[in-house]
C-alpha cells in the first residue's frame, strides 16, 4: 500500500457523533422532565382515602345484602320443596282412599252410612214396600256396613291429608313472612349509592386514564429516543471498530513490507556479493598468475611468445607491461619491502627466506653487474619460484616459470568450470534460503494477525 492510501485511513469524527448526541440528549431531557410533571399528577389525582373507605363500606353492604338475599331465596325455595312434597303426599293419599271405596262416594263419612241406615230401617219397619223395594232396601243396608267399614279403615289416612293441608296453610303463611322487598329495597339503596360515589370517582378515574396514555406515550417517545442513541453510539463503535481494524491491518501490512524490505536489502546486497563473485568466475581462471607468468617471461626470456589463446583480453584483466631489463655496471638493485598489489595468500616462511636472499643477491650483484627490477623481484616470490642471482641462474628461473605456466594454462578451463558452478550453486542457495525466510515472515505475520483478532473477538465477548 502506498503512502497516500495509508493518509486516506480516517479516524470517525466523534464531533458529528457528539453533535447528533447534543440534539438527542436535549430532546430526552425534556421528556425526562415531561414524565416527572405527568408522574407527579397521577400521584395528586387520585382517589382520596375517605371516598375509598365509603366505597368498601358500600360494598360490604351489598355483599351482607346480597348473602341475605340468598338466604332467604335458600328458605324459600325450601318451603316450595316442602309444600311440594305435602302437595304430593295429599294426592297419593287420596289415591289410596279412592282405590278403596270407589272415586265417586254418596257418603263420606261414617255418620251419614248410619243415618241412612236408620231411614232403611225405618221404612222397612213402617211395612209399607213392596217385598222388592224391601230386598233392595236389605241389600242397600249391605253394601253400606261395607262401606261403613271401609270408611273406619280410611279414616286415619283423612285425618292425615287434613293435617298435611294444614301445614300447607302454614308453610304459606311463613312463606309470606319472607318478604324480599324489604332487603331488595336495602340493595337498591346501597347500590344507588355506590353508583353515585362511582360517578363521583370516575372523572378522577377518567383524568388518571389520560395521564396513564400520555405517559406511555411519553415512554414510547423516550425509548425512540434511547434507540437513535443507541443506534449512533453503535454505528460510531463500528465505525471506530472498523477504522481501527484498518490501521492494524495497515500496521501488519507496515510491518510485512518493513521486515520484507529489510530482507530483500539483504538478499540483494548478498546477492550482488555473489553476482561479483560469479562474474569473476566467469572469468578465465587464474588470469592473474597467467598475466604475471607473462609478464615475468618477457622480461627474463626475449625468446618467449605468448600463445595465441591467451592472447585474448578478459573483462577487468590487467594488462600485462614489459618489465625493462635493466643493466648498468654502476647501479645497485635496492630492494624495498613491497605492499600487497594483488590479492594473494599471506607470505610463506619459505618466500620471505627468498626475498631475504634475493635482497643479498641484488646487494652482491653489484660485483657481477646483474640487476631486477623490484617488482619483477615479487612477482617471482609470489609465484614461489627461484630469483636469480646471476645470469646463469634465469635459465632455471625460467624453466619453473614456463612449468608453472603450463600447470596453469592445462587447469584453466576446468577450474573455470568449478568457480561458476561453485559460484551459481551459492546464488541458487541464497535464493532458495531467502525464499524460504519470506515465507517464513509472512507465516509468522498471518499467525499473529489471527492470534489478535481472536484476543479482540475474545474481550469483545466478555
């Protein structure tokens, strides 16, 4: 991500969330103080305590009233039961005495059978009937001491019916003792005037019913206004959830690309290290001491011709100058202790031992007039090989160098060959390691960006 996008992340602004607040907060305050006026005049328009103990005394009233009522409904109806069944008893009787003598009597009682029949005897006595009128007045005379009989069997069960209509007669005059119009008239009071105190408290009532709406609805407006606060307050959290998400994105990503670039600057600078060293691999391989060799037999053997091969100049070779051979009958070689020109391994014992005596020799060749250039001194001490202290020496001299140079020459292509896959096989190394640690970064990263957002899911949670 570039640095302009990193600029564009926003913090939200809580001054347009505080303004959007301001306002709401205003607006619940004031019915806040709304729902306290309304509260404190449902407190005052209520009932007061005398009208409320008149009112349960009323009701009381009703209630005794009213179980009185069905008391006396309860005797009542007992009393129709019992007139009920002595109504019934009476029928049942009368069925008794009418299955006995008949449904249709001419004489109900004892008393009228005997005065009958001292009329029958009486005419039959006076012998003034027919022997027929006689027999029927005989026969007549029958039937009635059989009726007379039957009358004293059945008396008991009419004197019964007479007792059970008395108590008829009575139950009814109790009956009428239990008049309801009394107490209905006690209820129709009590409850007139319980409607009127009801009346009287209904206006409260009514009052009290539109405090009660208008403070629901008061309520209703509150719990609006709690929801748009709420609503703005969560948004703004997700917002801020949201922006801070982003910067630990971006702070990942920051810190991804820092510990990337910090790798990549040293992959690269490794690399470079590398891609010198496989440019110099590239390279004929031991340029140097084949220039050297050159150079060294040029000036030690004028019959020397440098192979056409090697005639070929490489990329950052040096080139090979003729070292003058000098001679003079009254020059002296001075020999001074030469700085490192070329990089090469730290000096042997054995080549400090021959430039100790090529020094000697230089300072005894005065005498025979044979005399080296410094520098071709060096070389020959670099090269491990015999300096000579006379003229009869540079054959030898010269024979080692030319082995050497040989040596050199048949090893060039092959040690060639080894210095770029030595020198490739390191560049493939580093690329494969380097690969390797970036990935590794950017594993640590993932796992470190999962490991917070489960700590932030965690703590959110709570």
């Amino acid at each position: 991500m570039s640095s302009n996008n990193r600029f564009n992340i926003k913090r939200p602004d809580t001054s347009v969330r505080d303004k959007k607040l301001e306002t709401l907060n205003a607006q619940l305050k004031k019915v806040e103080q709304e729902i306290v006026l309304v509260r404190k005049q449902i407190e005052d328009s209520q009932v007061s305590d005398g009208s409320q103990s008149s009112k349960q005394k009323l009701h009381d009233q009703l209630k005794d009233i009213i179980k009185t009522q069905s008391d006396l409904k309860f005797k009542r109806q007992q009393i129709h039961d019992r007139i009920k069944q002595l109504d019934g008893q009476i029928k049942r009787k009368s069925g008794e005495i009418a299955e006995k003598v008949g449904k249709k009597l001419q004489y109900q009682s004892p008393g009228e059978i005997k005065q009958r029949l001292e009329q029958i005897d009486e005419e039959i006595s006076s012998g003034d009937l027919s022997l027929v009128e006689e027999k029927l007045r005989v026969k007549e005379m029958q039937s009635l001491n059989k009726l007379s009989k039957d009358l004293q069997h059945i008396e008991p069960v009419k004197k019964s019916i007479e007792k059970d209509k008395e108590t008829i007669v009575e139950l009814k005059q109790e009956l009428n003792g239990l008049n309801s119009k009394e107490v209905s008239a006690q209820f129709e009071s009590t409850q007139s005037k319980l409607n009127q105190l009801q009346s009287e408290n209904q206006l409260i009532y009514d009052q009290r019913s539109k405090l009660f709406t208008k403070r629901s609805a008061l309520y209703n407006k509150r719990d609006e206004i709690f929801t748009q606060i709420k609503k703005i307050k969560g948004d703004f959290e997700n917002e801020f959830k949201s922006y801070k998400k982003k910067l630990d994105e971006e702070r990942m990503k920051r810190e991804e690309e820092q510990k990337l670039s910090r790798l990549l600057e040293e992959k690269e600078e490794k690399m470079s290290k590398l891609q010198e060293k496989l440019i110099h691999a590239r390279k004929p391989a031991f340029t140097y001491q084949i220039n050297v060799i050159e150079t060294a037999l040029f000036s030690l053997d004028p019959t020397f011709v440098k192979p056409a091969a090697n005639n070929i100049e490489f990329p950052g070779a040096q080139t090979a100058k003729t070292i003058k051979k000098v001679e003079a009958d009254d020059l002296v070689p001075i020999v001074k202790e030469r700085e490192e020109f070329f990089p090469s391994a730290g000096k042997s014992k054995k080549n400090k031992k021959k430039n100790a005596s090529a020094s000697s020799a230089s300072a005894s060749s005065a005498s025979t007039k044979f005399s080296l250039e410094p520098t071709l001194i060096a070389i020959l001490a670099d090269l491990d090989v015999s300096v000579p202290m006379t003229k009869d020496d540079v054959p030898i001299t010269v024979e080692q160098l030319k082995k050497k140079y040989e040596d050199f020459l048949s090893r060039q292509d092959q040690q060639t060959d080894k210095n770029i896959a030595e020198a490739e096989a390191q560049l493939d190394k580093l690329e494969l390691e380097y690969n390797a640690k970036e990935q590794e970064i950017k594993k640590e990263l993932e796992e470190k960006r999962a490991k917070e957002q489960a700590e932030k899911e965690a703590a959110e949670a709570q």
